[in-house]
C-alpha cells in the first residue's frame, strides 16, 4: 500500500469497499514505524490500542453500520496529550514513567469519532524549543533530511506525518510550535484560535497562549480533524461557545495584508522571494494585494519570552518530586525538591523556570512582566486595526519562518534558536487563526507560506487555504 497518497476520502472509501481492513491499513502503518526508527519521531507506540480500535471498526463495517470519515484513520499525538492508561512524559525525564490517569478531551473526541490512536510522539521538552533538540529522549530528525531538524516544539508530529507514520497528527503551539515544523518538514499544520480547542488533559507550559492543533498533509484533512476536536469544554473554561462561520467561496473583493515587518533584515533571500512570487498567486483567487504595517511586531518576541517563562515557572512549579513523576528521594525535603528538579529537568527547561521567576520576582514585575503584558495588547491592537478599519483586509499573509530547515547542533546559542519563531509568536500572542501551507522549495528543502485570519474566523482560514492549495496542485 502507498501510504503517501492516502488521505482520509481515500481510507474511507478503501474501506467501505473493503479494498482493505482497518486492521490491515493500521498494520502498515505500524510496519513502516518499526522499519523506520532512525527518525525518532515516536516515544510510544500504542500497537496494542491501535490494533483493538481497528478491531472494532472492521466489525461495525461488517455489520454494515455507518461509518464516518474519521473512523479507522491512524493519529498520533504530541507526548504531551494525556491517553489514558498510557505514557505522558512531555519529552522529560521527570515524567519518564508517568501514566496518564485519564483521557484529554481531544482524545475523548478522536476516540468518540472512531480515530485509531497509533502513537505518542517526540517533542521538546515541555514543548520548550524550535527544533525537536531538547527532548530528554534524543533529537528527531527531519524525513526530508536526516541530517537537518524537522522544527519544533512538535517535531514529532510534523515529521511522523512527513514520513507517513500515520495519516494525521495533533501537537500544541504556543509560539509557532505546529506552524514551524509543519514548514521545516512540508506539511500543513493549523493553529485555532485561543479557545477554539480545548485543553484539558494537555501537560501546560504557558496557559495563554498554548493551543492544540493538528497536521496533515492537505488542507481538507485539516478541516475535518478540525470539526471534531473543537468546541467548548466544561473542563476547560478557555473554551469559546463559538461557531466559526465558513467564508465565501467567491474570494473577489476581498484583501491580503502583507506586513512589510515581516520581511526586513533577517529573513533569508530565497525564502523571501519564494514568498513574495507566492503572494502574487492570490492575485489569480481575486484578491487585492496590499501592504500593511504592523508596527509592533518588532516587540513580539521580546514579549513572548517574558510572558511564556513566567507562565512556565508556575505551571512547573507542580514537578516537586512528591505529588507524582521523578523523584531524586532525598531525606531532606529542600534536598528533594532541589535535586528532583536539578535531575529531571533539562537545561531549555531550566533556563526558562529561571528566567520566569526572575521577570515575576519583587522588583522586576513591574519592569518587565507588566510590562510585557501592556505590550502585548499593543501587539493584539495592531491586528484589529488591520482587520477592522476603513481600509481594513481581511487575512494576512506572511513567511512561517525566515529559514528552511538548519542543521541539527547548528544552533547553540538559545537567542538565536529563539529567533526561528520570529513570524509565528505574534499570531500567538494575539490568539488568531494561523496556518503553514508548503509552498516550494529552497535548494529542495521546504518552506511555509503562513496565513493568519481574524479571531474566531478558523473556517475561513481553512477555505482560503483549501483555494491556495487546490491551486497549486492544478498549476
């Protein structure tokens, strides 16, 4: 079976013809992840649910009951999605043996609609980095390129699905932690509004800005893994009772935001004119192209990493060695606590704890912390202006990322790490619809056209990006 060409019309229609088994299209997957270790992009592998769920679905098929799109379709899940009974470790070694006691509520929903959970993937640890380095379990390497990093926080999930390990993946992104690897790796990867995806049973790292989202490699697989796992959550009280309204199919009229912020000094040449022919194309949907300015982008990063490791060194707080995870079993209990944090965290982790308690400690609050957070506002203010006012547009367009995928041990210094999410932070810091769609190559590596919509427009994101992308392939 090519597993490349799948899609989920595909395995649905192959099953209801019985071309082949749910239990037999699981087996391939499975088949091919043990061929193909060396990527590094499972943690765990949950062969044993996978093959009971597949069970089940060739049963109902049998029964001739209906059956819906979702249903026998393989998924993996970034390390930090809670499955019942299974593994949860986060990519640390403090969570190394830590069963999740329940499931999150995206997995209810997966499992509800009859998705085949195949696995746990790689991630940085505590989703904190850009490139899949940081994990406590070894680097993921990039299925384009072995040598390169598929992207991170959720390198796992972009790279799994890149090497059709499964047909479609959920991570988390709090800075651009979907959207930069789905760039560095050529797939599509989503990003819902804040609130649009619940969170419950998702291990947090910063609590206002972390979103689950999924991959795939199409824009219409996107849309229907999105249309299950949304919604509000009683468990969750981020959660929107909102119904995202579809756009319009007919695109004339309407108006892309090109900020030119986003392709100043830093961005990569060829990227950068990759990009710019890109936008050109919308042309041929019926938009008006149009420059924008959003002048406090330059802040964006700055405020992210003042605001995301104060919301970590709370959220962190909890890993003392005593409620659950690692513990270093100390007599004393300050020895304890100290020695089972100094052992089980990572260097990226405690880097950001310490940076997070100094920004929130007496003093240095107000300096930076608040002041972070007024910014921050200035940052959301910049989008409504530019999709509220007179000459309003109505979706921004801009690179994913200013680079393609580097080489991994490349990047030592953690500022310049952190500079790999330059264009994807502020979307996140704003709470806006944001995806990374393929759009070519530099020197055979990919790169990612990313589109940002209004808040709550998710649907309309999708569409334009389903247009972009049925474009592309006809072309």
């Amino acid at each position: 079976m090519e597993l490349e060409n799948l899609t989920i019309e595909k395995i649905h229609k192959g099953l209801m013809k019985k071309e082949f088994s749910t239990k037999e299209l699981v087996g391939f997957y499975l088949d091919k992840i043990k061929k193909e270790k060396d990527f590094n992009d499972f943690l765990t592998v949950t062969d044993k649910l996978a093959l009971e769920q597949a069970e089940k679905i060739d049963d109902k098929i049998s029964r001739r009951e209906k059956v819906e799109k979702l249903e026998g379709i393989p998924i993996a899940l970034k390390d930090n999605i809670l499955v019942q009974g299974h593994k949860a470790t986060a990519g640390s070694k403090i969570l190394e043996n830590y069963i999740a006691p329940y499931d999150a509520t995206v997995v209810k929903k997966l499992k509800a609609a009859g998705a085949i959970i195949i696995g746990k993937t790689n991630m940085d640890e505590f989703a904190m980095g850009s490139s899949t380095e940081n994990s406590a379990f070894g680097t993921v390497k990039n299925p384009v390129d072995i040598e390169r990093v598929p992207g991170g926080s959720s390198g796992g999930s972009a790279a799994a699905v890149k090497a059709d390990h499964c047909l479609l993946a959920l991570g988390s992104d709090t800075g651009g932690s979907i959207r930069q690897p789905a760039s560095f790796c050529g797939v599509v990867g989503f990003k819902p509004s804040y609130g649009m995806v619940s969170r419950y049973g998702l291990i947090a790292m910063a609590s206002s800005l972390d979103q689950i989202g999924p991959f795939a490699k199409n824009v219409e697989d996107i849309k229907i893994i999105f249309n299950v796992i949304k919604g509000q959550d009683d468990f969750d009280s981020t959660t929107v009772d909102f119904e995202p309204k579809n756009n319009r199919s007919d695109f004339e009229n309407l108006k892309i935001g090109v900020p030119k912020e986003y392709f100043d000094e830093g961005i990569d040449k060829d990227v950068k004119e990759n990009i710019e022919k890109t936008i050109n194309k919308f042309v041929n949907l019926g938009f008006e192209i149009k420059e924008i300015s959003l002048p406090y982008t330059e802040y964006a990063l700055a405020v992210y990493y003042i605001i995301a490791p104060a919301e970590i060194s709370a959220n962190l707080s909890r890993y003392d060695g005593i409620k659950y995870g690692f513990s270093a079993k100390q007599k004393s209990l300050l020895d304890n606590y100290l020695k089972t944090r100094a052992r089980g965290f990572g260097d990226e982790v405690r880097r950001r704890i310490m940076l997070g308690t100094y920004v929130l400690s007496a003093g240095y609050r107000d300096a930076y912390y608040n002041k972070a957070q007024k910014v921050r506002a200035m940052i959301v203010n910049d989008f409504k202006k530019v999709f509220s006012s007179q000459d309003c547009v109505d979706f921004v367009l801009t690179p994913t990322t200013p680079t393609t995928a580097f080489k991994i041990g490349e990047k030592k210094n953690p500022l310049a790490m952190y500079l790999s999410d330059i264009y994807t932070v502020p979307a996140s810091l704003a709470g806006l619809p944001a995806i990374s769609m393929p759009c070519g190559e530099v020197g055979k590596l990919p790169m990612g056209l990313q589109i940002i919509g209004p808040q709550f427009k998710d649907n309309s994101v999708l569409e334009i990006a389903q247009a972009f992308e049925n474009m592309e392939q006809s072309s």
